[in-house]
C-alpha cells in the first residue's frame, strides 16, 4: 500500500493536527537524547485518548506497521527511537497529559501517560502530598516513559523505584486490546500482576496510557548535608551508619568525586565554595512530614559519629534554604559540567552496597591500565548501589568516534566487573536498542527466555517498538 494511503487512513482515525509526516517536524522526534542514533519513522501520531492509541494499534497491525511509543525522549539507550527502517510509525503520547484524579484519602493520584513528571509531582504537591520520584529529566520525561524504564532517581533509597509507586494501569495490547487496571489498592492478589509486565518493557509488550500512583506524607521538614569524605571512607559502612541511625528518614545519599563535583562548579556562574574531601563528597539529606522532630539535630549527631570513625574530613549542614538549593545545584549540574567540556561515555552501573568500593578500585584499575591520561567523573546513588562512572571525552577528540571505541573495549571490561560482583550494566537507564546486546551477554539464560516467551505472547507479530531490549522467539542474534 502507498505511502499516502497509508497515512491517509491514520488520518480517518485521527485528525490532520495529529499526523506529522514533514519530514522536518519528524526528524525531531527521530534523534536520541545523546545523540547517538538517528532513526526513521513514517510519521508521528498524537493521540489524545485511549480509544484514538487502541484505534492506531489496530490499524497498524492490520497494516503491518511497526509502532514505537515516545514520551518525553529523554531514554538514554535509544528505547524510544525508531530505527532506519522507516517502516515504524512513533506514537507520540504528549497530547494525552491530563492529571485524572488526585485522592488524599487513598494517597494516590491518576494520570496519562504523556503527564510531565514534574507535572504530576505539582499536583500532588498541591494536595500536601509527594510523589517520590524525582531524577534530572523531570520538566521533560513522561510518566509512561518513567515506567517503561523503571526510572529510579534520587530518592530510591527511601521510596524504591517507579515499580514500587505503581497501583494501577492502562495500557494498549499489540492487538488494540485496552487492559483497564486503573485501580488505587495496595492489596490485589488476583493473578498474575499484570501492571508489572510493563514496568521495564520500553514500549516492547504495548503502550501504557495511564496509571495510578503512590503518593506519600509531603516534608515539611529537611536536613541536608554536605560531606568532606576522608581518604579511604568506606561509603557502604558511611551509609549503613546514616540509615540506621536515621529512623529510616534518610530520603538522599548522593556520591561524587572531586572531579565531578569541579565539573558542576566550571558551569555554575555563582558556584557555592563546596568541595570534595580526598575520597569525594556525599551529598545527605533527611525529610519528614512531621512537626514534632528535629531533623538538624538527629542529623547533627550522626554526622558527628561519623567524623569520629575518621571517615569525614568536614561536614556542612545546610542552614537555610538556599544553602540547600547550593548543594543540590551542585549535585544536579555534574551532567550538564560533563556535556560542556566535551561530553562523556555514560556506565549506568548497579552493585550490592557492600562492593561499591571494590568495583571502584577495579574499574579504577582497568581504566589506568586502558589509558592513564583518561578523566572520569563518578557520581551517583550511591543509597542504592548505582554508580554513574562516566568516561569523560578528551578535549579535540570526536566525541561520537570515542564513544563507539570505548564502548567496544573498556567499556566492556567495567561491565565485566560490575557482573562478576553480582551487578549490572544497567541500574537505570534501561536496555532500549542500544545495551540489547550487552542483556544478551550478561543476562542469565533461562531470564531472557522468559522474556522471550514474555515479548512473544503480548506481541506475537512483534510491532511494538520491535528491535529494543529483547528479540521475540524464532528471531536471531544479529551479535
């Protein structure tokens, strides 16, 4: 069938405003967030509501049409770029934004998939209530795409990941079938848990169209911290110290390196006059919802344990809000400081808290051994064991050339590593096209059948946004 035809037939389903098929307009959705990949599509669809993505699915499958579902295309692995078929149609969720319902009572709040993230935390703000998730994208990532990576960010320590905010769903099948699940309970042990199939799935087993959150008491009160770490701090004991002695209100254990922390303060144009002790800096912080604690004093102390065991150089505790809005700025601009100094080749590694300090001696030891003039910044949620240990790009050099060089060799060596200690080569960020062969190198067997098998039944005709994360059953390795 024509191409115009094709198109024109979407265009029954929908309207003119909500099929993009100039190339210019396209191509804005065709390019991954880091710019590795450029893909093609036949055209981008913006629905408004479940009925129009059930109807586009079904046409498609009729068709034979592949179909990628997009948020907000901020995935760092391609999960949400087409390939360079053109033969896939992206289903642009941005149109369906609407925050449903917010409910007190129950803590929860219901919302589309296209729903900006710091959209919904807003709306639940204005209730008096949080939603926990909260990482660098959040004025742009989407809540569907949050939940077909299983974002994490920075308060996983406390709250868990998006699968553990997740109550409720509304999804589309590869055959148009609407699973409506959309309910508000914490209790549900009837059968499988559906939800949960679409949790990491990247838009690979169908396309999520809403869901239902948990939300939790809103702070009203923070301490935060920043922390000097002495040579040889041991960041595993440093964190145990904190939570334990915490009351489980440890919201934040954020890890850099001196090395990050100056990449931030190059950007900044007032950078705060915090640096990193020998071993780096953590960045801490306390929240509760309650009036009667003293988180300053609480955290006081046990900062003051802390620098008795020698493992803290100094310690500065936030006075005021802008101090704390110093040391989070510092914190979130590592990215950015990596970006403007030629840009880096990103390592989303995840380790049991009580290796965090071998890998980092090995990794340490094989990025020597590849290149000594090479620069690392090294910083993440150390609070659940994800380690960002990004391999900065040498100033002049090809950035796209280094990446691919990396990627093939050392890159593999620090994945190598983080295996062996029982980690993975991806703790957030997902498999998307671009780590579906290193799933295929590290996963264990009988786990990557199973999502063979997963991948096969929901989509046995494999449309939905077919080459990321896992190839279904009869199709070849292409490693």
């Amino acid at each position: 069938m024509p191409h115009s035809i094709r198109l024109r037939t979407f265009r029954d389903l929908l309207n003119d405003g909500a099929v993009v098929d100039d190339p210019e307009r396209i191509a804005t959705y065709t390019t991954d967030q880091r710019q590795l990949f450029t893909g093609a599509a036949l055209a981008v669809l913006k629905p408004t509501m479940t009925k129009q993505v059930a109807d586009i699915v079904r046409l498609a499958a009729q068709l034979g049409i592949g179909i990628v579902p997009q948020g907000g295309n901020t995935s760092y692995c391609g999960g949400a770029t087409p390939d360079a078929s053109g033969r896939q149609i992206i289903v642009s969720l941005e149109r369906m934004d609407k925050i449903r319902e917010v409910d007190p009572v129950s803590m929860s709040i219901s919302v589309d998939a296209g729903a900006i993230l710091k959209n919904v935390q807003d709306a639940a703000a204005n209730a008096g209530l949080l939603l926990p998730l909260s990482l660098g994208a959040e004025g742009s990532c989407r809540i569907g795409g949050n939940i077909g990576t299983n974002a994490g960010g920075l308060s996983v320590v406390r709250y868990g990941m998006t699968r553990d905010l997740l109550l409720g769903i509304e999804a589309v099948l590869a055959d148009g079938t609407v699973v409506s699940d959309m309910r508000k309970l914490r209790k549900n042990n009837t059968g499988y848990d559906v939800k949960q199939c679409f949790v990491g799935s990247e838009g690979t087993l169908g396309i999520v169209t809403g869901a239902v959150l948990r939300l939790a008491p809103l702070p009203t009160r923070r301490a935060t911290a920043w922390l000097k770490l002495a040579n040889g701090a041991p960041l595993a004991e440093l964190l145990a110290l904190v939570r334990r002695e915490s009351a489980d209100l440890l919201t934040t254990f954020e890890f850099m390196t001196a090395r990050s922390v100056a990449l931030a303060t190059e950007v900044l144009t007032d950078p705060p006059s915090l640096r990193a002790g020998p071993a780096g800096a953590v960045l801490v912080e306390f929240a509760s919802s309650s009036r009667h604690l003293d988180l300053d004093e609480l955290l006081e102390a046990v900062l003051a344990e802390a620098i008795e065991f020698g493992w803290l150089e100094d310690a500065f505790l936030a006075q005021s809000g802008s101090q704390r809005t110093a040391m989070w700025r510092l914190r979130e601009t590592i990215p950015e400081g990596e970006k403007r100094r030629n840009g880096s080749v990103k390592h989303d590694i995840s380790v049991p808290l009580s290796s965090i300090q071998r890998f980092l001696d090995l990794a340490g030891s094989h990025v020597r051994s590849y290149d000594v003039d090479l620069e690392l910044s090294v910083y993440g949620h150390v609070g659940d064991g994800n380690l960002h240990y990004n391999v900065l790009v040498p100033p002049g050099v090809d950035r796209l050339e280094f990446t691919k060089r990396i990627d093939g060799s050392l890159s593999l060596q620090l994945y190598d590593t983080a295996a062996a200690l029982g980690g993975s080569f991806s703790a957030e960020h997902g498999v998307g096209r671009f780590k579906k062969h290193l799933l295929e190198r590290y996963g264990d067997v009988g786990r990557i059948a199973a999502m063979r098998r997963i991948k096969t039944a929901f989509d046995p005709a494999n449309i939905m946004n077919a080459g990321a994360v896992v190839r279904p059953l009869g199709e070849k390795s292409a490693c």
